[in-house]
C-alpha cells in the first residue's frame, strides 16, 4: 500500500476527527426567579451553576444524582462577590431535607445559604464519592450534613453549622450499629454551635465502623450532646482526631470507645465529662491514643471505664487540670502512660506517667479566657515523653527536642497561633475563605489549521448560559 502525503488542512481534518469527542460542559447562571431544584437536577459532567445573590425557595424534592468524573467535575456554587444565595423550602410545604445528594461523584457544593422545613441541610446517600461541600452557612434544620450510606471520599470544610433541631446533629456520619460506613474523607475547618434545642445534637458523630476519616481544626461549642462523638472502626483503620477545639459540649466534650488517634485537641469548660472513653454500642475501649491534647475543667475531667487490660491504650504528653479533682477513672493496668501534667492526678494513675502541676492559672495564661497557651514558667515545657511522635501543635509549629506537655509547644511568651473564639479555627469570625477562580470562557479563532484547533478547544471550554435559556432545552 502506497501512502501519499496530505495537505496541511486535510491533516488537520484529520487530526480532528481522531481525536475523542468530549461532552460540552455549561456554565449556567441562576437567578432569582429561576428553579434551583430544575438547575441542580439537570446537570451534566463538567457543568458549573453559579447561583446568584437571593431566595431560592421551593416545595419540591432537590434530589441532585449527577456523576461527575474527574476530569470533568460538577460544581454548584454562590456567585463571586455577592452575599450567599438562600436555598430553603417553605414553611407550609412536607418537611423534606434540603438539599439531597443520591450516588453523586465528583461534585462540589460550595458558598450557599441553607435552611429547611424539618428536614437536613444537606443529606448524602446512594454510596456518593468524591464529593465537597464547603463554605457553606447552614442553619435552622435538623442534621446539618448527613452522610446516610456508604461513601468515601468526601470533604466538608469550611462549613458554618448552627441553631438544629430534631435529633440536631451538626454532622452525623455514618449508620447505626454499622449498617454502612463513610471512609476515606475530611472533615474539616468548620465552625458547629448551637445544637441545644436538638433532643440528641452532637457536634460531630462518627458512627460505628466508619473509619480512615480525619476530623480536624473544628471549633464546636454549645451542643446538647458530645462535641465529637466516635464508636470503633470494626477493625478497618482508624479514624484522627486532630487540632480541634470546643466547650460548653453537652455531656462529654470527646467521647470515644476504640480505634482512633485523638491528639492536638483542646477541651474547655465542659459542664459533664471531658474525656469520656467507656463501652459504647457493644465498642469496648481498645486501640486507642490520646496524646497531646489539653484539658481544662469537666464533671468528671476524665471518665476512663474499661481501660483495665484492654489492648492498645496510650494516655501520654496531655495537660489536665481539673479543679476539683473530679475523676472517674478506673484500673490502667497495661495503658501506656508517660508524660502528662496533672493539677491533680488521679488517685490509680502510675507516678511515673505524669508530673504535678501548679495550677491552671499558673501554668496557662488565661484558662478563663480559654488561653491555654503555656506560661513561660509553666512545668509544661519540655516535660512530654520523648518517643510520642506528634510532629506539630495545635497551631501547625513543628515540636522540636524534648516535647511540650499538651496541645500546644511553646515558642513565644504569647501564643503566636489564633486565639480560641467563637467562629472558624484561623480565620476572623464569619469570614469567608478566598474563591475558587472560574475556568476562562474565552477563545480565538483563525483559518486553516488553527480553525480547527479553536473549534476543538470551543468543544472543551465551558460555555456560560443563563438558567432560563438552558432550561428550556430539558
């Protein structure tokens, strides 16, 4: 067979017509007027629905199925610039969650307003993945998020999560006695508060059998419940708890049974107990450290059941004080204990696990005003057990040498990281993280060759529409 060899515009032709035919992704613009629930249900992969400034109310269940990939994401998000668009359902119409994800992949909710009618904020079920949900303010509903089915990787960041009602929690992940579980995701950065007039309203509760999940830098207070709740893995790996802060948590401030790293923590002004570790849901205490986290207050400061003998326990490098020296701690016969400070240890702790403080108000710089942060005096410093390997503190400063006792090491005689208050971990009270930059819409044209090339690249780039246009297509 002889070959001949082609024009520059046949080649062209040519090198079109092998290439694979990638779906046109939309950008579409909704405002107030037009259908959130038609605009989010219609989405394809690659699509972008830019929600402007408003009231989007409807009676309708939002049931949002689009499968994205990953290299053509689905994002719904507030527009740049203006104040969150409101989602919400009227008062009148059937209680129903407001938003519901069913076995979506690959699909980004970020930067809405969000109540309900006596249902959830957001509700993920039908074995979603790959799904993020950030910046999102979301309010005056039953669960905040709930993660209802197996999936995993997902992420929720950034979220403002307050005022639940019903069982009310701010995040509950997860299925009862393990009948599915979430792994393999984040959570993240939020700021949880006010679950108080929920009948249960944890903060965060990691159900049974979930596991490899990293809940870290949330700050939670105000909760009728346990600020953060955990179960056991069922053997899969286990779950980190990290660099998060809360108070005024309704019975415990930590309650967990088994399988999971709780370290860099800061636990305040707890009216029942600090950390509470006992059986839970047929979860026996096992596989469990906690390491390096700073507690202040708690009726009982500890509660510790069931420690006796169980396998893999580790209580090391935390500061305690308990004014009071309210315990209820049990036997710790083989629990690896080293490097704590109490104010005033518990009676069956070993002596050689831990070191007399002075006094919350010698040792912190100002307990009552929730700064934990060492005095520069403080019998904290570099009193941790050496071979406890957490790399950074509550504040992402690297440990170097002998630790610090607690959640934080010292470097400066103030607390050089962000001061603990209502609001995000980092970050100034309501503020909202920078935006994600939209892709450019724009292209060039020209002849020959490059024709082609612009028509291939006008088939990649999303292309902008209004709701109503698009919509009418469906």
């Amino acid at each position: 067979m002889r070959f001949r060899k082609l024009d520059s515009m046949r080649a062209s032709i040519l090198v079109f017509c092998l290439l694979p035919v990638v779906a046109s992704a939309d950008v579409i613009e909704l405002f107030p007027g037009d259908s959130f629930e038609s605009a989010a249900e219609s989405l394809q992969p690659g699509d972008t629905l830019i929600v402007h400034a408003g009231t989007y109310e409807g009676s309708g269940r939002i049931s949002i199925g689009v499968k994205g990939t990953a290299s053509q994401p689905v994002v719904i998000q507030g527009a740049v610039g203006e104040a969150r668009p409101l989602i919400s359902r009227p008062i009148g119409a059937a209680a129903q969650n407001t938003i519901n994800i069913n076995g979506s992949t690959y699909l980004t909710i970020r930067g809405l307003e969000i109540v309900s009618n006596g249902g959830d904020g957001i509700n993920m079920s039908g074995n979603p993945a790959y799904i993020t949900l950030e910046d999102n303010d979301i309010h005056d509903i039953d669960v905040g998020i709930n993660f209802r089915s197996d999936m995993h990787h997902i992420v929720a960041r950034n979220n403002h999560i307050h005022r639940t009602n019903a069982t009310g929690e701010g995040m509950y992940v997860g299925c009862n006695r393990a009948a599915c579980a979430v792994s393999d995701s984040l959570i993240e950065g939020n700021w949880i508060h006010d679950t108080l007039a929920a009948s249960q309203g944890d903060g965060i509760e990691i159900k049974r059998g979930s596991h490899s999940n990293i809940i870290r830098n949330n700050v939670i207070y105000d909760t009728n419940y346990p600020c953060i709740l955990l179960y056991g893995t069922e053997g899969k790996p286990r779950n980190l708890v990290e660099g998060n802060v809360m108070w005024n948590c309704g019975d415990s401030g930590i309650q967990v049974a088994a399988d999971a790293i709780i370290r860099n923590n800061i636990i305040l002004e707890s009216p029942a107990n600090g950390l509470n570790s006992q059986p839970h849901q047929g979860v026996s205490p096992g596989n469990l450290d906690f390491v390096h986290n700073t507690m202040v207050g708690g009726s009982p400061c500890l509660r510790l059941v069931n420690w006796d003998g169980a396998p893999g326990l580790v209580f090391a490098n935390n500061a305690v004080y308990c004014p009071g020296d309210n315990y209820a701690v049990g036997g710790m016969s083989g629990v690896l204990i080293a490097g704590n400070v109490f104010d005033n240890a518990p009676a069956n702790f070993p002596g050689g696990g831990y070191r007399d403080g002075r006094s919350m108000n010698r040792d912190l710089v100002n307990p009552i005003g929730r700064n934990v942060y060492p005095t520069p005096d403080s019998p904290l410093l570099s009193a941790g057990a050496a071979d406890i390997d957490v790399p950074a503190d509550f504040n992402g400063t690297t440990r170097k040498g002998v630790p610090d006792v607690g959640a934080y090491a010292y470097t400066a005689p103030r607390n050089p990281g962000w001061a603990v208050m209502p609001g995000f971990k980092g970050v100034s009270p309501g503020a909202r993280p920078p935006p994600d930059v939209l892709p450019d819409t724009g292209s060039s044209g020209g002849g020959g060759a490059v024709g082609y090339i612009s028509l291939l690249l006008l088939v990649l780039i999303p292309r902008r529409r209004q709701a109503r246009t698009l919509l009418a297509k469906v």
